[in-house]
C-alpha cells in the first residue's frame, strides 16, 4: 500500500471515530434519561403502573429548563437508585417531588 493509500485509511477512520464520538455525545443525555426512567419503573412499589412512573418522571424533568441542569437531576436521581434495591411509595414520591430540587445521594 502507498503512503497515499494509508493516509486515506487513517483520514477515514479518523473521520469514523469523531463521528461515533459525535454521535455518543449528542445522544447520551438521552438514553441516560432512558436508562434512569426504566430503571425506576423496575424499581417503583407493586401497584403503580409503569405509565404512573412515567408521567410523574417526566412532570419532574419538565421543571429544569435546560439540558445540563436536567443531567444534573437525572444523575442524583440515578446515584439515589444505585444504593436501594425497591422503592417504597413515600420514597418515590419524594423522589420525583414535583416542587423539590433532586434528592442528594446518601
């Protein structure tokens, strides 16, 4: 292979590897609000329905106006899951608390 041939191969694959950052980059916010909301479905008490989870999730994200204060919510929120295996109700609604900043992680 020429010296031309591999600089096109080292342009591609760098040009392959700033879009898959790109890409990462772009849409990891948004499958870390995923990941959290599933995760607290998994979690909520027996008898609240998942559509329940989801409603009050999402009214609770809908108070942060931009992105970054809304990552900052969904990681607190993320850091509280992590240490508890079953979410009581009390626990869940102090959780997504609609008029309350995210809860801090123990």
């Amino acid at each position: 292979m020429t010296l031309r041939g591999r600089m096109r191969v080292m342009g591609a694959l760098i040009a392959a590897a700033l879009a898959v950052y790109g890409t990462a980059k772009f849409y990891s916010p948004s499958l870390m609000i995923y990941v959290t909301e599933q995760t607290l479905i998994q979690k909520s008490p027996t008898g609240i329905s998942p559509e329940t989870v989801h409603q009050q999730y999402h009214a609770y994200l809908s108070l942060f106006p931009d992105l970054e204060s809304r990552v900052e919510a969904v990681m607190a929120v993320s850091q509280y899951l992590e240490k508890i295996q079953q979410l009581r109700p009390q626990e869940l609604d102090r959780l997504l608390k609609i008029n309350q900043p995210a809860p801090e992680a123990k």
